[in-house]
C-alpha cells in the first residue's frame, strides 16, 4: 500500500532515520511535482542506526535523481551531539535596575518617581503635591509649555462708580488672570529659560515674566536637583516655600496676604546661586529689590537705588518612607528701601467760594508760601521667613500639609507701603499661614488655608485723649474645591472670608469691613 508524499518530505524523514548529523550545504531543490513512493516502515525501537543498504531512503533516490537534486552526504553515526550552551549567568546590577523601571512604568501618569521631586518644566505640568520647588529637576533639550487662567471674581467691594483717579471701582467681572508662554533649553551644563504673559488684571497688559541664563553643575543622581546652579536675569525670588511654588502649580489662586504685602511680585532682576547636597538645599541671591507684579509690568522692573537686596534660604528636603516626605527652611533677606523726594514750589494763594457768588470777595483768599525741594532718601529693610512641608500618600490620594512665618520690618511693598522717613517710625510686620491640601483620587482635590497679616505690630489710636492699641490683622479663611483632569486642566472654586478692622460702624468704632470674595477659575494647560 502505498501513498503520495511531497519529495521534501521523504527525504526529511530519510535524513531522520539515519541518526546523524547533517552538514551545512544548501539544501536541495524542490521538484515541482510529487512522486509515487511507497510509505516507509516503522523506525525500531533501537538507538543503533539501520545499517541495511536496503533503506527507504536509498531505494527511492533512484527514482527521484536528477542533475538538480542530489541527497546530502551524512555524517558517520557515531559523530557525537553537540553540547547545549550554557545558559548566562544574570547581572545582579542589571536586574535591580531592570525592576526599578518596572517599578516606575508601572506608577500612575499623574504620580512622580519621588515625592520630594518636581520636573517643571521639561516633563508634564506638576502641581503642589508633585514635589518641593527647591526640588526641582533640571532637564535637557528643548521644552515648550505654557498655560492659560481664565477666571470670574466676585467682591463684595465691588461698586458701579470710579475713583478719584478715574478708575473703574468694578471687580465683578471676567478676566484672563495669567497667559503663559515658556520656552526652556537645558544642556549638560547650561540652560536658558524665557517666558512672556499676558493678561487683563489691570487693563489689557503684555510682558516679560522670565528671562533666565544658568550654568549647572548636576548630580549623578538623574532624580536629584543640580549640585550647584548659577542663574542671572528675570528669575524666580528663592524666599520661603510659597513664593518659589510657581502659580502653573500652586492649587490655591493666589499667594497669602503676607506674601503679597512683603513680594508683590513673582521675579526680579538679580543673580542667585542655589543647589541641593544630599538632604541640603541653599540659595543665596542678590537682587535690584524691585518685584515685577503681573498686574504692572510696564513701569515695574527700575529700581531707584543702586544698593542691593541680599537674600538666603537654608534648607533640607527628606523622605524617610516611601509615602511620606517632609521638608523646610529659613529664608532671610536685607534691602535697602527708598523715600522720594519732593520737587520745590513757588508761592501761591488759593480760592474758596465761601458764598457761593462766583466772585472773589474778601476772606476768601489764603497764601500758600513755596517750599523748598527735600531729597530722596534711603531707609534699611528686612524680612525673615520659615517654612515647613509634609506630604504623604493616603488611601484616597496624596496629602499636603504646609505653612510658613514672617516677621519684617518696613519690608511691606504691596499692601501698606512701608516708608518710615515719611511718618517717623519703623514698621514691624508680622504674618503667617497654616494650609492643608488633599487628593481625591487624582480627579478631585479639597482644600483650606488660613493666614493673617498684621503691617504694623505697634500700631495705636487716641481717643479723648488716651493712646489704646490698635489691631491691624487682616485674616483671611480660604476653602477650596476643585476637579482635576491629570496634566491637562484644573477647575477651582476658592472663597475668602477676610475678617478685619478696616471698617467703620455707625459709631465710628472699627468693624469687619465687607470685603470677601470668590472665584472660579479654569486652568488649561497648553
């Protein structure tokens, strides 16, 4: 009985049944057609090989010989197997590395590699839980981001009128609060940042935000922040925690009163050294003293006096488990603040229609004698700062615990100018916060700040002739609610409740002024 099998076939299982080796030549030509053979027989059951001339395989080869195909030469039977290759023995280096990047390919998008550790930029946009900003790492190539602030605020301030200056008393009302655009080169030793804003804060206003050169000198660590890193230009103020957490990624709208009275703005031109040894960080900076707000960047950015502001912050970043991680400083700076002078006048007189006529009649006159030009002067500044940090991962989401203390003197900026050449005494200012965050899975966040300012801690009034002390403490509670789109956009609602004295009752006793305001904004990145 016989059946019809392909040529390569039975030559395979001729080559098979020889138990031997075969050399490497080019394997045979395939014959276009099939041929009759009959089927082979059962290979025994003995390892010997079949040593009958008579084999399948040598009675079908004359039936298939051709000038094209030809069967290969076979080894002897008894040329030995080659021996397996040893399986390589594992790098315990490379494992550990391996199951570390396991490790971080397997972590959320919106979670970094390190809770004490922030990429902004390059990498996706961070927030406040994404690390300390005295953290941050620097990276290499070219990097393009940017985001935009689109908000409604309401206050209870607010009027339908103007000013004596003409201004709108409005607050009521829509605006584009921050339209960022940054661009960021890093090399192995170098990187420049430049970013511009626009914005409707105080009429429709378009400038420089930052415009910085550093050399670096980075750690081995590709987690770490550089060793050391020299920057000149329009930079970032390194005072304290919340004024060094940029506003792309802090939660909360807007910096705390005391902030804002001491730093009315986010930048200044100078020059600063700062960088991380191990758990240590340091900055120490010298500064034209002169912050650029965002509300004012035409006429902001000249400083009236050629002394220097001289800051430093001292401190450490450490986590000492996985899912927590604390760190703090004290900032301290010293400046040089400044009087303007007043321009001389001439003698004049002025008019006062007392009856109302029209005319001048007599009595209504009065001389006002010219004075003569007072200079400019200087006056000496300072403020000191201290801030702490404790963050921790929860079952819910991650948790952010923060707060910071000041104390200056005639070192307001923003709020209650500080300017004792004008009213005779130096002024003592006070302020703190105290502001908690959490997630809610990465789609929801919660929050509330507490702060207060005081601009003049020996403030006092005279009533019927007795001096009584006065509190100037401006307090304000900041809930806050918001939902989250991971790296993309964020939609806040924030309410401040501002209790004070600024106010006035029907007796003329201070009272809590009506002053609290809300908003909602939608932050978009780009």
């Amino acid at each position: 009985m016989s059946r019809r099998i392909p040529l390569v076939a039975s030559l395979a299982l001729a080559t098979a049944t020889q138990s031997s080796v075969v050399r490497a030549e080019p394997p045979p030509a395939v014959q276009p057609d099939d041929v009759e053979i009959p089927a082979p027989p059962p290979a025994p059951e003995s390892t010997a090989a079949p040593t009958s001339p008579a084999t399948p395989a040598t009675t079908a080869a004359p039936a298939s010989t051709s000038a094209s195909t030809a069967v290969p030469a076979l080894a002897p039977a008894s040329a030995p197997a080659l021996a397996p290759t040893p399986a390589p023995t594992p790098d315990p280096e490379l494992a550990a590395l391996r199951a570390r990047l396991d490790a971080l390919e397997a972590k959320s998008p919106s979670e970094p590699a390190h809770p004490l550790v922030r990429s902004d930029p390059p990498g996706p946009p961070t927030t406040s839980f994404d690390g300390s900003p005295w953290s941050r790492v620097w990276g290499r190539g070219l990097q393009i981001g940017g985001y935009v602030q689109a908000q409604y605020q309401h206050s209870q301030l607010s009027e339908n009128q103007l000013d004596a200056n003409g201004s709108p008393l409005n607050q009521n009302r829509l605006l584009v609060r921050r339209a960022r655009l940054r661009v960021d080169r890093g090399w192995d030793y170098a990187a420049a940042t430049v970013e511009v804003d626009g914005n409707n804060n105080n009429g429709v206003a378009f400038g420089l935000r930052r415009a910085e050169g550093s050399l670096l000198l980075r750690s081995s660590d590709p987690l770490a922040p550089p060793l050391l890193a020299f920057s000149a230009g329009l930079s970032d103020i390194p005072f304290g925690y919340e004024l060094m957490d940029p506003n792309r990624s802090r939660v909360f709208l807007e910096r705390t009163t005391s902030s804002r009275a001491f730093f009315p703005g986010d930048n200044d031109f100078g020059a600063r050294l700062t960088g991380a040894v191990g758990y240590f960080r340091y900055a120490v900076a010298v500064l034209d003293g002169t912050p650029v707000p965002d509300s004012e960047p035409a006429s902001a950015g000249f400083d009236a006096t050629s002394e220097k502001d001289i800051m430093a912050r001292l401190g450490a970043e450490a986590q000492p488990r996985d899912d927590l991680g604390v760190g703090g400083g004290v900032s301290f700076v010293r400046g040089t603040g400044f009087h303007a002078g007043t321009p001389a006048t001439k003698d004049s007189f002025q008019w006062r229609d007392l009856n109302g006529n029209g005319a001048v009649d007599a009595g209504e006159t009065v001389a006002l004698p010219g004075s003569a030009s007072t200079p400019s002067s200087t006056f000496s500044r300072w403020a000191l700062g201290v801030d702490i940090q404790i963050r921790a991962k929860t079952p819910i989401g991650r948790s952010l615990l923060y707060g910071e203390a000041y104390v200056g003197s005639n070192y307001d900026r923003g709020l209650f100018v500080a300017d004792p050449v004008a009213t005779g005494i130096d002024l003592r200012e006070v302020g703190w916060y105290v502001a908690f965050l959490q997630e809610i899975t990465p789609y929801a966040v919660i929050g509330l700040r507490v702060d207060a300012y005081n601009p003049n801690g020996d403030s006092t009034t005279q009533r019927a002739g007795t001096v009584f002390p006065v509190d100037q403490t401006i307090t304000t509670w900041s809930p806050m609610v918001g939902l989250v789109l991971p790296n993309r956009a964020r939609f806040v609602f924030q309410y401040d409740h501002v209790a004070d004295h600024e106010g006035l009752d029907a007796r003329g006793v201070p009272t809590d002024l009506r002053n609290d305001q809300w908003a909602l904004r939608l932050q978009v990145e780009l």
